[in-house]
C-alpha cells in the first residue's frame, strides 16, 4: 500500500470582501464627518456677474449704509429701529401693489442691519426681494 502525502497547499485569501468592508467603512466616515468653518476665510461681498434684469412692476428701494442707516426710496429713515423701518416701508408703498424689494447694501453694513430689513419687508408681506450687486472688475 502505498501512501502518497498530500502536497499542503496555503490557503487562498478572498480579498474582494475585505475591499468591500474597508470601502463601505470610507464612505461611511466621509458621510458622517462634519466639516468646521474655518473664521480665517476672507470673503469680498457682494459682487455677481449677472445682467440687469428690466422690472415691470414697481421697485421699493432700500438702501443700507455702512454705518446701518436706512434709506427708503433714497429718502433717510429718523433711526435704525425696526419699527420706524416698518413704518417708512409702509408709507412708501403705493395703494397696496406689491413691489420688488432692491436691498442695496454696502459691503462694509453690520450684518444685523440687512437681516433686519428683510424681516421687516417679510413682516409686511413683501415677498419679492433682490439685492443690489456690483459687477467685479474683468481679469487682466
């Protein structure tokens, strides 16, 4: 009788599941991870390239300086109160229509300023609002 030896063979590894694990495991990582705002990115606002879009119906300027004084229709608000704000709004509409609402504020306006007008002109109803840019000067 004879015996023969059986030649010991090393075992294979599947690697396909293990690539699988790990991929699943990356994109799990990257899904969950919240990303911090860095404080030191500078931003230059406002600026857009977009071409002057004609309104056909009445426009509502409103116009923010950078010391936060309103300006309604180029005519200055007495304050910075909210309700004397909502007040001007009032007077500049025309018989109820509804206008455009032009926020036209300097780079330089406290942001609290701008948010409050907006939700001034949301208090009233006004529910068209666009905001005044510049155009930023072409590239060499």
């Amino acid at each position: 009788m004879r015996l023969q030896r059986h030649r010991r063979r090393d075992p294979e590894v599947n690697m396909t599941p293990l690539i699988d694990v790990v991929l699943t495991l990356i994109i799990f990582f990257m899904v969950s991870t919240t990303f911090n705002r860095q404080g030191e990115i500078e931003l230059e606002l406002p600026e857009a390239d977009a071409s002057e879009v004609q309104a056909e119906r009445v426009q509502l300027d409103i116009t923010i300086d950078a010391k936060g004084r309103y300006y309604v229709n180029q005519q200055e608000v007495i304050n910075t109160q909210p309700e004397t704000l909502k007040r001007a709004i009032g007077e500049a509409l025309e018989g109820g229509t509804q206008p455009i609402v032009v926020l036209s504020a300097d780079r330089l306006t406290p942001h609290q300023a701008v948010i409050t007008a907006m939700d001034v002109a949301r208090q009233l109803g006004l529910t068209q609002l666009t905001f005044a840019t510049t155009n930023p000067p072409d590239a060499p």
